[in-house]
C-alpha cells in the first residue's frame, strides 16, 4: 500500500463510506474499509 491509497483508506473511515475513484483497481480489490467491505470504485 502506498501513501496515496493509503490516504484513500483513511478518507472513506473518516466520511464512512467506500466509494473511492481510483485508476488503481487491481489493489483496490484487495483492500477492505470498516474491514469487511469492499470499495467501490466509480471508474469501473
């Protein structure tokens, strides 16, 4: 993880929800918020 997903990861904590928009799909995949729910990425 680097520091721009990172700083994703902590955003949708903070606001309290995974909608994330990112070129970055494959890690995205990968990473949970509220640790057990995938992100859902808007540039599907």
């Amino acid at each position: 993880m680097d520091l721009a997903d990172a700083s994703l990861v902590l955003l949708a904590e903070t606001l309290g929800h995974g909608r994330i928009l990112s070129t970055d799909r494959r890690d995205f995949h990968a990473y949970r918020w509220k640790s057990t729910r995938p992100f859902e990425n808007l540039l599907r």
